[in-house]
C-alpha cells in the first residue's frame, strides 16, 4: 500500500472544506473521483487531508459542487497551494520527528492558542538556559550539535509571538511549574523573569493556578487547544505522551477540553495576581543564585 503524508493543517482545513460542500450539493464520492480521473479512495484521503489537491482538481470539482463564490473559490486555490509549501522546520527535518513537525505546522498557522502546562514552561516561553536543560534531560544521548539545533528550533518556534499579526496566546501554568528547579537558581530566575517580561494581555496572556487548588480540571496533564481564523478551520487539541503525539479535532473531545481549560481558567489567578506570585517566586531564586 502506498504511504500517504499526515495530514498538514493546511490540507485538513481544505479537505473539511471539500467535503462540506461535496455533502451540501449532494453529490456522491465516486462521482466526485469521476469528475477528476480518480477513484473513491482519492477522494476520501483528500477530503481526510491526506492528500493534496491540484488547482485542476479544486477547479473541476467546485464546478461539480456549483461553487460561485470567487472569494471562496480563491481561497481554496491558495490554501491548496499553500499546502505544498514547506515550513521553516524543513531544514531541521533530519533531527525532528514527523510528530514534531506535525506540532509546528499547526502552531505556525494559529489564530489562537491556548496551552496548559502541570511541569514545564511550555516552549513558546522557554528561555535558551532552561530549554537546554529540558533538552539535555529528555535526549541525554544527544550531542551537543543537536542541542543548539533543537535551541534553534525553539526560538524560531518563537517567532510566531512576535509577528505582525501574532497569534492571542493563553497560556495556564500550574504553581510547581514555576517551583520546580530547572537547571538551578539562575536559570529558574531568568525564566520566570521572561514570564513577567512577555506577559501583555490580552494578545498574551500568562496565569497561574496555585497549588491551594487541590484537585482541578487540568489533573490529568498537559494540553493545548489550536484555533484557527475562519469558518473552514478545524480546532485542534495536541496531548503529549512518552512516545509521541496525539491530535484530536472531532466536535466532541475538542469541546471537552475547551470546557476543561474554561474551568482551569477560572480557578486560576488573575493575571496580574499571577505575575504578582511569579515575580515573589522569582525572587526566591535569585536569592539562592
């Protein structure tokens, strides 16, 4: 069987789209596949983002679909263009699992994220100090090649939080995430001195829920919701686990981690409380470095 690539957030948002309109003019996938000179199983990986579609393609089925929205049409054509572009990520391709890159290229086209995090900063916020010391810990075969490769990758990582049109950030910290000693003193100081640094709501929000919470909705770990800006878009959750990555965007899970970030959210500090807590955090490390 021929292996197909996993699905980019840019084939997914135009294979959701596809689909929807093939469904809305009632037209069925074999005659779909007919109209292209393909068969069902094409049309199935395309609509599923497995896939890519040619401008031909795209053209001849919105015509079959009855497509004459020339802004909806163009949209299409682009992102279907846009599918077939490489992410900057390429060049680290030989050191970065498919998972990963998965990661990027539905981080790099957000309209909004937001993170929760129970045991490290998350990466968007990493200072170079404490990423080397998350990366040595978790690849200790790693050469220290590899290391300032993955340090690079996180600082283009956070490039995103300083574009023109950046993406409205959320990020929830769970209190040990900033009292647990990550490559010592100083380093801890400098990093949640970066928090207070880049904290600016609303575009980029950073609040903590603190341990006098006990039990809450984030218990049983880490996990981040992805949004995108318009109605073709799929939201998007990513949880992590040992061996790699899992995605959801059925209604149903999304929804439920919508609601359970909703609920972290409102047990946690105000952001300004937060930052009050970080910076009082802070300087108990530095006293110590």
């Amino acid at each position: 069987m021929p292996s197909h690539p996993r699905p980019t957030v840019r084939r997914r948002r135009l294979g959701a789209e596809l689909k929807r309109l093939r469904e809305k003019a009632g037209v069925r996938m074999e005659d779909a596949a007919e109209r292209i000179g393909g068969d069902k199983p094409k049309i199935s990986r395309q609509e599923n983002g497995r896939q890519g579609v040619s401008k031909l393609e795209i053209e001849a089925l919105l015509e079959l679909y009855r497509v004459s929205d020339d802004r909806l049409r163009t949209a299409l054509i682009t992102l279907a263009r846009e599918g077939r572009r490489k992410g900057w990520w390429a060049q680290y391709s030989d050191i970065l699992p498919a998972g990963f890159q998965e990661r990027l290229s539905i981080e790099s086209d957000a309209a909004r994220i937001l993170t929760f995090q129970s045991m490290l900063v998350p990466g968007l916020l990493q200072t170079a100090e404490y990423a080397t010391e998350v990366i040595r810990a978790a690849g200790k075969s790693a050469t220290e090649d590899q290391i300032k490769s993955y340090i690079e990758v996180r600082a283009s990582r956070q490039e995103i939080l300083a574009r023109d049109n950046p993406p409205q950030y959320v990020c929830l910290l769970d209190e040990a995430v900033l009292r647990r000693e990550v490559g010592g003193p100083a380093v801890m100081a400098g990093q949640l001195g970066k928090i207070l640094e880049v904290n600016n709501p609303p575009r980029l929000t950073i609040q903590v829920v603190p341990l006098s919470q006990g039990w809450h909705a984030g218990a049983d770990g880490a996990f981040n919701i992805y949004s995108y800006p318009d109605p073709m878009d799929l939201d998007v959750v990513n949880l992590d686990y040992l061996d790699g990555a899992l995605y959801l965007e059925e209604d149903l899970p999304v929804e439920r981690y919508q609601l359970a970030f909703d609920e972290l959210r409102a047990t946690a500090l105000a952001s300004r409380q937060s930052m009050e807590l970080v910076s009082s955090v802070r300087r108990e490390f530095a006293k110590r470095a």
